[in-house]
C-alpha cells in the first residue's frame, strides 16, 4: 500500500509537467495575448504599434515561447505562482478568494446528485420494468439531454424572476452580515448543477445494480433466506457502488475546476467564472496557474477512487 | 416588407456562401492600385447597401443611418448626400469605373454577435446584387496588428493589412477622432493613401476657436461625403435604462460612457426597508476599478469616483469648473490657467493640491494606455518629449503656485479643455512606487481613494461594491445613502435579467437585444441618446503587396 502510494504519487509529477506543458502551448498558439484583450480594436486604433510593443514587454509578452514557459515553471517551484497580467493581483490570492465559492458550489451539487441519483437508481433497478422505472428511465433520459444552461435560465426566469423566492444570481450581498445569509444565494445553482449530474448518477447505479444483482453470490444470498432488502442494500448495492464512486470522484476535481456555465448564469464568483475570464484575456499565468489546479485534484481524486475502489470490492487488490 | 426581405436576403447568402466555398479569388486591380482606390467603387458600395432596410430589420429601428461619419448634430453640415439605396446607380459606377466582376472583396470584422454577423451576411447580398463578389471573415487574436498597421510608405504603400474592408467602430470623444486617423502617416492609418486635400481640410479642424472649428468641420465633412475614404454606415445609440422609481432631479441624458454634469448628489429613491435609499447598479470592478486614463467615465465606479478639474455639458462641451473654482484660456489657446477650490479632499480627507494635478498628467505622459485625445494633448504641452526622454524630471509645461495649475502648449489644442473634463486629477501619495507600465496593475485599484461625491465603503471583488456619500464633498453631500453595483464589464451580460428582477436603477446599454427586453419591463423605463459612435467600413485604398 505505502509503496503503491509512492509510486502514484512519483507518476503525479511527469503527468503535471506534460499537462501543464500542454495547456501553455495551447495558450501560447491561440491568437492574440493578453495585450489584444486589454484595450478595445476601437482603442487600439488611437494607440501607435509603438505603445503596444513597450506594453507586451512590460509583461514579459516578448520572450520566446519556452523561456516564457520556463520562468513560469521556475516560479511556480519556488511558489511564486505569478501576477494577474490584467489586474496585477497575486494570483494566489485570486485562487484563494475563488475556491470557497466554488467549493461551496461543487460539494453542494455533488451531495445533491450522489443522494438523488444512487437512491432513484436503486429504487429504479430493484423495480425493473414497473411503471416507476419507467417513468424514473425517460427522467433521466431528460435529465441527461436537457443543457445545464437551457435548465438554469429556466429555473432563473421561474424561482427567481417570476415565484422570487430566491436571489437572482450572485454569491454575497453588502446586506449580508453573517457566513449563512448567503446561503439562499447557492440553493438555486447547486440544485440546477446537482439535478443535471443527477440524472447521470441515477442511470449509472441503475446499469451497475442491475448487474450486480444477477451475479451468483447474489442469489446465493437470496437461496438462503435473506430479506431482499438486506439483499439489495448490504450485497447489492454496495458492489454496485464501486463504478459509481468512480463516476462521482471524477466528478468533484472537475467541479473544483469550477462549472463554467452554471457560474456564469448564476454569476456566481467561483473558479470557473474566473478561468473563463483568464481565458478570454490571455491571461496565462491565471490560466495556467488554474488549470494546473485542477490536474491536481484530478489526480489526486484518481488516487483516492483507486483506495476507495479497493475498500468497496474486495477483489481490488492496491499491489 | 423591408424586414421580410432582409430576412430572406439573409437567408439566400447563407445557402450561396455554403455552395460558392472555394470560389478562387481574382487578383485583378482597377487603375493600377487598389480596386478600391476609384471613388466610384465606394460610391457604388454605399449606394448598393439599403442601410435604413437593416436598421429597420435587423436593429429594429434602434439605430440611426449614417451619412457621415460625424454623428447628426450642430457640428454636422447640412444637405450631405445620404447614399440612399439605389442599386441601378451602384451598377451604373460600377460600369463606368471597369469594375471586374471577378474580383472577390475580401471584407473583415471582429464582432462575435448574431447581429453583426446577420448584418454582413445581407450587406455581403447587397453587393452580390450589384455584382460585386465578397468574402467576409472575422478577424481573431491580435486585432490592433490585422487591422491597424500603416504601410511603410503612406503614398503610394503596399498595403500592410491584407483586407479590402474593415467593419468596425468610431468610439470618440472629440470629434477630430472622426477624421485625425486618415492624416497622411497616422499611427493606425492602414487604409488612406495620402490626400493632401483631406490632409489640409482635417488639418483645419485643429483649431481653438469654436466657430472656426465648426466651419472646418463642415468643409471636412463635404470632402468625406463625396471621396469616401470610409463608408459610414449608422450611428449606435446608447439606451438608458432606469427604475421608474429613480429621480434623477431633472438632469439631463448626455453620453454615459463619458463623463458629463449629471448632477448624481441630488438623485434619489425610494427608502428600502431599512430606511435607506440605495441606488442599484452595474458596471462595478470585476478584478480591478479601470483607471480612468483609457475610458474614462465607461464605468459607475469610475464616474462616481472622481472629480475633474472641469464640467462637460451632456454634449461634452467644456461648461463649467469642477474641482477649479475658475479657469482661463489665452486667446492664443496655448495657455490654461486653472485655480483650484480650497475646499477638495481626496476621500482619506487629505486635500487635494495642485502638486497632485501636476503629478497626474506628467505621469500620465509615461502610461501606455491612455485615450488617444488625452496622450494627444499631453504630447503637445511644452517640455513633454524632454521628460518622456528622461532628460528633464518634470514637464516644463506644467506650472504650479499655490493652488494655481497653469498648463502651456507648445501648439494650442483644441481639445485640451474637453481632456480636463474627462481625465481626472489622482492622488500621488499612492503612487510612490508604481511604474507606469504597470499603472492598471497598482494596488491603488483594488480600492481607489477619489475625489468625487461617493468614496468607497467596501470592495468585494466580482461580488460587489459598495459607494457612500463623501462626507467632505465640496458640492454636499449626496442624496443617496449607498450605492451598491454588481460587476460588469463594458458589456453586461446580467443586465436584462437584474433589471427584470428589480436589481437595476440605473444602467446604460449599447446592446438592441438588451434594449428590447428592458423595453417591455414595466419598472424600467429606456431612454436613448444620440452619442459620437459610429459604424463603418473603413476601406483599404493602398494596392496589395
């Protein structure tokens, strides 16, 4: 175990090198930089080439491409993580001010989600060809096809708009005095977010205990007289758990990344909102410094499914 | 009718683009230059394009046809030719000019919304039914290098951007920003070959004396409605968009992307629950408040903020002192002289001193982003190009004694005054230690101590801000008891949906689709405003290379 751990962990290394690797390339060969983006074609009109060039190298814009990526690097091992090119902030500081929201944001629609989708899945599974599986399939077919965007402005235009019970977008309000006054500003984006997944999860558990419940030791289970709920739940539903876990640990470094679209509808300030920014403005450092961010957790998050793995089936062996 | 028929005009271009793809392009050029280079071939554009049939359609009458690039108003001259569609007459200018049907335009933009991209396609039928074949392409990443870079020999070129017609967008503040960029030699003069004639007429147009420069406008206008040098297409408004329950106290609707006398300390609304009249609005910082050097009033931080030495009228005629009690022009223009209250404070109470407004617009000379008719003024005070070398630490041209600021030009501007109204004095102590390269990037932005009638209560970056009256504000204190924004940027984007929402008292908006749903919004009432923004071709007369 502890030299599986090490071996992870040394394999982490290279995979962030090429990555990061990957994303600055791809930065560096999308057109433009951050120089185009920070005045308008209009302004740029009354500014001579002159002005532009003594801006790119004010902001290191002008070195070769590698030397860029190198400094970058450089930095980011000494744990300097750079500045925003646009607003000079450190770019920590921006990270840092944008995780709570997004990690409010995420966990939130991932309990939703994993709540929600493994009961209907089971419920669906256990109740194979009944009107509720039924009708429980063609949600989730809805669920699954409907766009996270087309759902939240939905649910803008219904709860907030025209029933008000909730904020009409936002995270925090100068009227806010305390940590919980702003929770009726995440109910409305957490359960869009967390109904979307939601619909994944349940088809998911659904195939996964449909499957597991045909499996021979199940029905030795039930050749010996157990009630079909502990049959279900205890025998069942716990192996059918393991590709679900997977699903859903895949799906929290990814939501940390932030979710792009329901943030931007929801103008909710988390990460994703903020790499959308970085992104339109070439701002590589916060781009780079995000996305490198969320290859962490993905990793990290492949890491901890693989030990989860290995606790919900026994037949996984971590050697 | 007319929309109907763009619709469809839309429609045929779209389905003849798909088929026509590959469709070689001919490199044939009429007289030796540009085939753009025969006035006739510009006529015959502006003549073949049913502008008022798009703006009718498309903008939903929410857009003024241009005959000009000067916007309507009393420093245009009457009875300019309105180019009004008639396509036999294009046709005709056509024939006569030896126009080869082969030659495929190739037309650029850079917009990404369905309106501009639905207006190409039926321009691009327009000319189609006249003849004339065209491409059109949206440019991408580094626009200022595609569209803006003069060829080497501003005579006779070649060119150094590879399109024949650009649609894109004057934005100004003065209205030798109109004309300025098509001067022989202009930094972003990629498209005019020398014209002596324009050069001179544009020339004239640079001077102080307001009658005089009204005429010259005139003169400038009757040249450019005949030459095209540029095709202008249609004036943008900017829409108000208002809460019925906001009082503005009778000020009047000037360009709200400047700064104007828009007497903010007497607006009010109703108390909330709380007992306090809080103004809701947009356009409050995202990462960082912009400094008011490039855009300077395009944001309400910006505007409530800072205080100029100078009042525009909400025409931006120059109107009155601000934070100068009184100032003069020499007859000459080459010298102004402002004297300062005694009673202005920076909002952390310190007071704000001529050595604070000499600090500013010599630091201003040294930021690279800066408004081209500010850093155009600046350029021409006397001493600039000695400090900007480094030879002299300070501008020579701005003078100070005690609350006296005296500002002395080497060439008189017409547009210095305009440049007081909109660029405002700064604080120096918080600006010890940035270099101004990285002026944008000072901490000072995060959140700005001003001059003006609200001063920062709280700042919660991409969350929201908060202004409260400032308590030393020379004029008295304001009305309103907050002001809260939620951040923006140029374009919002949450605009329609705050609105419907009741989260908006004052917003303004460029945007026709915004402009339609805030329409319809019983609790928002939309006023337009004619400002100086126009759209047009410019065209590319320099030969290829």
């Amino acid at each position: 175990m502890f030299a599986y751990t090490i071996r992870r962990f040394l394999t982490l290394i290279p995979m962030i090198l090429i990555m990061t690797f990957l994303i600055f390339l791809g930065m560096d060969l999308t057109p433009g930089d951050a120089v185009s983006f920070m005045a308008s074609p209009e302004a740029m009109a009354n500014m001579s080439q002159a002005q532009l060039a003594q801006l790119r190298e004010s902001l290191g814009l002008n070195d070769p491409f590698f030397m860029r990526y190198l400094t970058w690097l450089g930095g980011v091992l000494h744990g300097d993580f750079g500045y925003s090119l646009t607003s000079g902030v450190p770019i920590k500081d921006i990270v840092l001010s944008r995780i709570p929201a997004t990690l409010e944001l995420s966990v939130a629609a991932l309990l939703i989600s994993t709540f929600l989708g493994t009961i209907l899945g089971l419920v669906s599974a256990v109740r194979k060809g009944r009107p509720v599986d039924h009708i429980l399939t063609i949600t989730g077919m809805i669920g699954v096809s409907i766009p996270e965007f087309f759902l939240g402005l939905v649910a803008l235009l219904l709860f907030a708009i025209n029933l008000n019970w909730f904020p009409i977008g936002g995270r925090l309000r100068p009227e806010y005095t305390v940590y919980w006054d702003h929770m009726k500003n995440l109910i409305l984006p957490a359960l869009v977010l967390g109904v979307t997944m939601t619909a994944g999860v349940m088809r998911y558990t659904r195939s996964s205990m449909l499957d597991t419940i045909n499996k021979d030791y199940i029905k030795t289970a039930r050749s010996k007289g157990l009630p079909e709920w502990r049959i279900n739940l205890v025998h069942g539903f716990r192996v059918a758990l393991t590709p679900v876990v997977v699903l859903i640990g895949f799906r929290l470094p990814i939501l940390i990344g932030g979710s792009v679209v329901i943030e931007q509808i929801f103008q909710w300030p988390g990460v994703g909102n903020e790499f959308l920014g970085a992104v339109r403005s070439q701002n590589y450092p916060l781009v780079m410094m995000i996305a490198l961010f969320s290859v962490f957790a993905v990793l990290i998050a492949s890491f901890i499914i693989d030990l989860l793995t290995a606790a919900l089936d026994p037949r996984v062996q971590l050697d | 009718m007319k929309k109907f028929f763009v619709t469809v005009l839309v429609m045929i271009v779209s389905f003849s683009c798909i088929f026509a793809a590959g469709t070689k392009e001919a490199t044939t050029e009429v007289g030796g230059g540009s085939p753009l280079s025969d006035v006739r071939v510009r006529q015959a554009i502006a003549y073949a394009i049913d502008m008022q049939a798009i703006v009718d359609s498309l903008m939903n009458g929410k857009a003024v046809t241009a005959n000009s690039l000067s916007p309507n108003g009393g420093l245009k001259v009457a009875n300019l030719n309105d180019y009004a569609y008639n396509p036999n007459k294009a046709k005709q200018l056509l024939k006569e000019a030896g126009w080869d049907a082969n030659y495929t335009l190739d037309v650029v933009y850079y917009y990404g919304d369905q309106m501009t991209v639905d207006m190409m396609t039926a321009i691009q039928s327009y000319l189609a039914n006249v003849g004339m074949k065209s491409t059109f392409r949206k440019l991408e990443g580094d626009l200022a290098s595609q569209l803006w870079v003069p060829p080497v020999d501003p005579v006779k070129g070649p060119s150094a951007v590879t399109w024949d017609m650009a649609y894109a967008a004057i934005g100004a503040l003065s209205m030798n920003e109109f004309y300025d960029r098509f001067l022989t030699g202009g930094g972003s003069n990629s498209h005019t070959p020398s014209d002596p004639v324009y050069d001179s007429l544009i020339k004239g147009t640079h001077v102080v004396d307001p009658e005089a420069q009204k005429a010259a406008f005139f003169e400038v206008q009757k040249y450019e409605n005949d030459q095209l040098p540029a095709i202008p297409l249609y004036y943008q408004q900017v829409f108000v968009a208002q809460s019925t329950h906001l009082d503005r106290a009778g000020a009047g609707y000037g360009n709200e992307q400047f700064n104007y006398d828009w007497n903010i300390i007497n607006w009010t609304v109703p108390a909330d629950a709380n007992g306090k009249k809080v103004l809701k609005t947009n356009g409050g910082p995202v990462q960082f408040v912009e400094t008011p050097f490039l855009n300077p009033g395009l944001f309400m931080s910006q505007k409530v903020l800072f205080d100029h030495l100078v009042v525009a009228d909400t025409n931006l005629a120059p109107l009155k002192g601000e934070l100068a009690e009184d100032y003069t022009v020499s007859a000459d223009g080459k010298t102004i002289t402002f004297i300062l209250r005694d009673d202005i404070y920076w909002h952390d109470g310190t007071k704000l001193t001529a050595e604070d407004v000499k600090w500013t617009y010599e630091f201003a000379s040294k930021v690279p982003a800066v408004n081209s008719v500010f850093s155009s003024m600046l350029k021409k005070l006397e001493g600039y190009d000695a400090y900007v070398a480094g030879s002299a630490d300070q501008i020579s041209g701005i003078v100070i004694d005690g609350n006296v600021v005296k500002f002395k030009y080497a060439e008189a501007d017409p547009n210095a005054l305009l440049c007081f109204t909109q660029f405002p004095p700064l604080p120096k102590k918080y600006f010890s230690n940035v270099d101004p390269m990285q002026f944008q990037q000072a901490s000072y932005w995060q959140n700005p101590v001003g001059s003006g009638p609200f001063k920062v209560k709280e700042i919660r970056m991409n969350n929201y801000a908060t202004f409260v009256p400032f308590e030393k504000y020379y004029k008295g204190i304001a009305k309103l008891d907050e002001i809260q924004m939620y951040p923006s940027g140029e374009s919002d984007p949450n605009l329609v949906k705050n609105a419907a929402a009741g989260q908006l008292d004052y917003a303004y908006t460029k945007s026709v689709e915004d402009v339609l749903a805030l329409e319809s919004m019983p609790n928002i009432v939309v006023t337009p405003v004619d400002i100086r923004y126009t759209r047009l071709f410019f065209v590319n007369k320099f030969p290829k290379p």
